[in-house]
C-alpha cells in the first residue's frame, strides 16, 4: 500500500482534444473531472496536495488560461464539497 505524505500534481492540459501536441482528445469536461478526481482522492484520505498547472498548447491564451484554471476551480469544488461532507 502506497502512503505518500504529500502529493504533487501537475494538471497538465495537453491532453486536451484541440493540443497541437498531446493529441489524446480529452475535453475540457474530462479535464475537469480528471482534476476533481484526483483532489477529491487527496481530501477522502486526508494527504496534502499542491496542484500546479502544465502543458498545454494553444495560439487563443484566454482558452488556454481557462483550461490551465481547471484544475485550481476542481481543487476548490472538491475542497467545498469535502467540508459540506464533513458539516452533514
């Protein structure tokens, strides 16, 4: 059983369906669940997470910004939804 004592995770974008690059053809709501999964995993077994950007090739930057903030907006709804949990 593995049990890290922090984990660091890059939620790189270039998965996207659109990347010029990653060509693996996830969207932008696959990303998102992606990212909510893996925080949410972190917050079910009380590990500390810093989640940072990465990846991602786009010549539109305020698409790109906006598939970079998907993994800091699934951290906060995994966080809110994990502290809903814990009131109930």
């Amino acid at each position: 059983e593995f049990d890290p004592d922090l984990i660091l995770y890059i939620g790189g974008v270039d998965v996207w369906e659109g990347d010029a690059l990653g060509k693996l053809n996830v969207t932008e709501k696959g990303i998102y669940e992606r990212d909510y999964y893996v925080s949410r995993l972190a917050l079910e077994r009380g590990v500390p997470i810093a989640c940072v950007i990465g990846g991602g090739y786009d010549q539109n930057r305020k698409r790109l910004a906006r598939r970079h903030s998907l993994v800091h907006r699934a951290a906060i709804h995994a966080w809110n939804n994990d502290n809903e949990l814990l009131r109930a």
